[in-house]
C-alpha cells in the first residue's frame, strides 16, 4: 500500500516540494526563500514554516553542511505521485485501475 497518508502534503507545503524537485540537490533555507518569494511572494517565515512541518512529516531531509542547514525532498516526485494515483484508484475506483481508465477516456483525457 501507498505511503501516501505519511506523505500527504498541502498545496503550499507541494510548492516547496517542487522547488526541492526541480533544483534537484540539497537547498539552504536562504535559497529556496530567495526561489519561493520570486515566484510566491512568500515571506522567510512562511518558508521556514512549510520547511518545519515538511521535516516533521518527513517529508524532507535536513543535513548540515558548515553549520548551514541543507534541505532535500524525502521521495521523488515520480514516488509522490504513484502514491497518489494508488490511493485515487483504491478510494474511488474500488481498486479497479480499469474504472479509472474508463473514466479519463470518457472525459476526453485518453482516446
């Protein structure tokens, strides 16, 4: 089964992960504050904020480096959303990834 209930993450707490993502290597705080205020308007609290609960949930992982704190996403992108479509389909589709299927073709989403 999915690791998804460990993992699920908010829309806000999503955007750093996909900064974490895209970057690709271990971030300084100060960086992915400099990153999400560019294209969130966040403030350094904000970030710091999303970055504690992250850690707590553990969702990122945080090493030092000099006495700088290094932060990296716990599962790839690639994991989160696997975990995602298994619980979709487990929820709401009773298991039956065919229903899922079925469903994305009758809404023009697959031909």
């Amino acid at each position: 089964m999915s690791d998804y209930a460990s993992r699920r993450i908010s829309e806000a707490e999503l955007s750093v992960m996909e900064t974490l993502w895209e970057v690709g290597a271990p971030m300084a705080a100060k960086d992915l504050q400099t990153m999400l205020k560019e294209r969130r308007g966040w403030e350094r609290t904000t970030v710091r904020s999303l970055l504690t609960r992250l850690q707590e949930k553990g969702s990122v992982n945080v090493t030092k480096d000099s006495d700088v704190a290094l932060y990296a996403p716990a599962f790839t992108k690639a994991e989160y959303g696997w975990d995602l479509a298994e619980v979709l389909v487990q929820r709401l589709y009773d298991g039956d990834a065919r229903k899922l299927v079925s469903a994305l073709k009758d809404h023009g989403v697959l031909t």
